[in-house]
C-alpha cells in the first residue's frame, strides 16, 4: 500500500475492488443467471446507485444516516480497504455483501475473466457513453491504452462503432491495441504526439470528436492539437501524468467540455457488464496467479506496467467445483 487512493484505511481491512464468485448463502437465495457456472460480479461501489450526475449519498446537507450503505460506511466508496465501504474487500475467501449488490457474470466469460471488469467496466462505461456520449462513426482519442480501464474502453468503443485512436506507453501496447481494434496510435512519451494524432486522422472526418484520458495535465490544449473539434468534449477519469488540468479562455472560446469522471453508478455498473455480454467482449488477462498467498506478487506486476504490453492480473482463490466454462 502506498497510501495514494483517499479515504484508505489500514485497520480491520481487506484489500481488492473487483470480485467474482458465486453466491453460498443465504440459503435459498438466488438471482435469474445464465452463467455457466452461475458466477456473479460484486458492484464495486457503495453510495450511488442511478443518478447520473454523481453519488445520491454526497448530496449536501444528508445526515449521516441518510449516508450511511449497507456496509456500515457512508457517502460514496468503493470496495478495497476504504472508509467509505467500511474497510470490505474481496481478497478474501468469503466477502459478506447486500442481497442487490451482485451482478450476473457474462455468460460468455470464464470467472478469471469475469473477475477483471467491475472498477474498469463501470468507469470505462461512464467515461465512454455517459459522459463522452460515444456513438458509431464518430473518432475518439484514448490516452495510455497499456492501462486495464483504458484497455476495456478501447473494446467498448470499437464495439460501439467508434474509430479509435490511442496513445500507449511503448510499441508493444500500441500493436496490442491495433490488434484489439483500434485505428492507430503513437507513443505519448513523443512531445509531438498531438500532431501525429492528428496526421493519421481521415479526409473523410479529419477531427476527433473526443477524448478519454486518465493522465490529465495539459490535455485539453493537447486534445486541440490532435484535431478536437470545437464543441469537442474531454473526458478526465485519472491524473497519472499530474494532479490537476488545465483549462484555459482557449477551451472556453472554442465551446470545449472538459468533463470529470469517476467509477460509476450501480445501474451504470449492470448495464456496462450487459454491454460486454451483448458484444460478447474478452477483457485481455495478462496473469492469473493461484491463491491470495500470490497477492504481493500482483502488486509487483501492476508496479512494473510499464515492463509489461497491458492486460489484468487476476488472483484466483479456489476452482470452482464441476466449473465448465474454461479460462
């Protein structure tokens, strides 16, 4: 842990946001799935469960009651050790969660799979079609394509329609992501990427009609370079490359919406895992390491990323008993 994510707590805490498994109590209790194995998905999130806007449990002036989740905590959290979601996790063997607060697994995906898409489906599904507002035809430009939610952004778009273009970290990630659909790509370690965004654009639409970026910075002005349009809209769902963005009269001049977004709703949440059941969508697994006794080594290979061309890296806790449908 190196405390970067707010709201962390150390004390009588487990660690994991996404989770898949299948429901072993109460008995008798069971939801319609047609999953082979009748895998189920945690929701990620506690304190938000439709409005689109933002979280219903961060409206000003609710009282710590009307705060407070199922799990004890209150406002907006999601799972993995965190004040808001009352320190649950799913780095566990059994994880204890509200009747309402699961979701079928796609029927298509193994539970390895399965396990990869709740914090990256919902947020990518937020980012893409909430508030970027994607549809067929139109030319988006992903930033850092090696990450896992920009990963599954990427097959949403291309799924939706959208003719993608990406920045990656290395070669290797940008040819992973041609492979996954994408339309081209550059290195963002190049200061003159905008422009080599913008040349591999078409006659035919040459503009981008937006951006979805997790580095912040100065994206909005570099979005502009790379051909966004005026009335172009970009999408922030992460800082990595630094903690603010800038905006300027220049955006406000040419009608630009920069647009922040984090996680999602629970509705959002199912709809983004019937997305990718529709499209039958395979999210790209790197590692699958046996047993929570492997988690460290997890974290060593999310910090060496950079050494890596992209992908999950899933902890499998048990076999699934007669499971059938295969990783």
């Amino acid at each position: 842990m190196v405390g970067a994510y707010p709201g962390l707590v150390y004390k009588n805490a487990t660690m994991g946001c996404d989770g898949a498994g299948t429901i072993v109590a109460p008995e008798g209790f069971s939801i319609p799935n047609d999953h082979p194995d009748g895998v189920v998905l945690l929701t990620p999130t506690r304190g938000w469960a439709s409005d689109k806007d933002g979280p219903e449990a961060e409206l000003p002036g609710l009282s710590d009651e009307q705060r407070t989740n199922g799990l004890g905590g209150k406002g907006f959290g999601i799972l993995g050790a965190t004040a808001p979601t009352n320190g649950v996790g799913c780095f566990a063997e059994y994880v204890a969660v509200e009747k309402d607060q699961n979701v079928p697994a796609p029927k298509h995906l193994t539970p390895e799979q399965a396990a990869t898409l709740p914090c990256a489906s919902v947020t990518a599904y937020r980012a893409l079609f909430t508030k970027a507002q994607v549809c067929k035809g139109q030319n988006l430009l992903l930033t850092g394509v090696g990450g896992g939610v920009a990963m599954l952004a990427l097959q949403m778009a291309v799924a939706a329609g959208a003719n993608v273009y990406v920045t990656g970290g290395s070669p290797a990630k940008i040819e992973r992501a041609v492979k996954l659909g994408a339309k081209a790509g550059t290195e963002y370690k190049d200061p003159s990427w905008p422009s080599k965004i913008r040349s591999l654009l078409p006659a035919s639409r040459p503009y981008l009609d937006c951006v979805v970026d997790s580095a912040g910075g100065e994206i909005a002005a570099q979005a502009q370079k790379a051909g966004l349009k005026n009335g172009g809209k970009v999408v922030v769902f992460g800082m990595t490359a630094a903690p603010k963005t800038t905006f300027t009269m220049r955006e406000v001049l040419k009608n630009v919406e920069v647009l922040g977004s984090t996680m999602g709703s629970a509705k959002e949440f199912a709809d983004s895992v019937r997305f990718v059941e529709r499209h039958r969508i395979v999210p790209v697994v790197d590692t699958v390491l046996e047993g929570l006794g492997q988690a460290e080594k997890g974290f060593e290979l999310l910090a060496e990323a950079d050494k890596r061309s992209g992908g999950k890296v899933v902890v499998r806790v048990a076999e699934l008993d007669g499971k059938k449908s295969k990783f």
